[in-house]
C-alpha cells in the first residue's frame, strides 16, 4: 500500500483528481489540522469549527473533477476553508434575519391558537422529513437540535462514537436541509427555530 503523506503536493492533488480515495484520505490527514485552525478563527465554537472542516473536505472531494488547473493544493484547500466558513456565518446571519422577519411579519391580531397551528404544521413537516432518515440517525439529530446535546453526550447515551455521532448528523443536515429549502423556501436552521425556540 502506497503512503500518500509522503508524496509531494502536486502528486497528491493528481492522484485525488483521479478519485484515489486513498489520496483523499491522505490529503485530509494532512491538512486536517491546519484547516481546523483556519475555520476556528472565525467561528470559535469548537465543535461548530470541528463540522465546517469536515463540509471543507467534503466540498473538496465533491469537485475533485474541477482541480485539473489547481497549482497549488494546499492553497487551494486553505481558500476553502475560509470562503466556505465566512458563507456559513452570512447565512447563519440571515437566517438570524429571516427569523427575525418571520417573527414581525405574523398578524398583530393573531391569536395563541393560530400562532400554536402554525407551529403544529412545522412540526408536522419536520418530523415527516425525520421518518425517512435511518432510526439511528433520526435519533441523533433529535438529542443534538432538539435537546442541545453535545456530541461527546450523544455518544455516551447511545453507546456509540464521537465520529459516528457527526457522520449522522451530516447526513440528517444534507437531506433535511435539502428538503427544507426544496419544500418551503426558507433555511434549515429558520425551520429549527421556528420549531423548537418560538413559543
């Protein structure tokens, strides 16, 4: 078995534009870290930090197809990190907004009912959209959003590890977030407020 973190940069980026997995791995290996660092600069939580390093790598290998003309890899990697963190704090800002507008735009006149159907449809919707996930993974998602569990928590509640902890969330976050933006034009995260913050 060949050692990829031996092999120079250029190499390196040849090889995973040619879909070696194993180059891949070694490419995150390698800048794992560094990268962590770059995005933890930005958004400080660490395990916010831990989820943006990992969607950097998962952007990477998605457009390995697109890095032909990449002179430099580790350049390349490090631009992605931090385009990718600052577009996630924009959107996290306006979907702060978003809420916000939600919020002001409800008729003045309306009633607590009204206010609680409203609600009851969004969590309708989303629990809909959580029964088409794995059990596990439903799981998962709901100690993390629902009951802001850590995932060192949900690991030790459901006997599993950090890291497949945070691969069922990435997988509950793609497709739900894919729904939700699909389904109702708004963010994941406005939906999440909607649901569990609004009374």
């Amino acid at each position: 078995m060949v050692v990829y973190d031996t092999i120079p940069d250029n190499e390196l980026l040849t090889k995973l534009v040619a879909g070696e997995e194993s180059a891949f791995a070694a490419v995150y290996l390698k800048f794992k870290s560094p990268v962590f660092s770059i995005v933890k600069k930005f958004v400080h939580a660490e395990e916010l930090a831990e989820d943006l390093t990992q969607e950097v790598f998962i952007k990477l290998w998605e457009s390995r197809n697109k890095l032909v003309d990449v002179q430099s890899l580790r350049a390349y990697i490090f631009t992605i990190a931090k385009n990718h963190t600052i577009n996630n704090l924009k959107k996290t800002l306006q979907s702060d907004i978003a809420k916000t507008a939600i919020i002001a735009a409800f008729p003045p006149g309306r009633n607590i009912t009204e206010e609680q159907l409203i609600n009851k449809e969004y969590k309708a919707y989303l629990q809909q959209q959580l029964d088409t996930l794995p059990e596990r993974t439903r799981e998962v998602f709901r100690q993390c959003r629902e009951h802001h569990r850590t995932y060192d928590e949900v690991a030790a509640s459901i006997g599993i590890s950090r890291n497949a902890v945070k691969k069922h969330m990435v997988n509950a976050v793609k497709h739900l977030s894919s729904a939700v933006q699909k389904d109702l034009g708004i963010s994941l995260s406005v939906l999440l407020a909607i649901v569990f913050k609004i009374k």
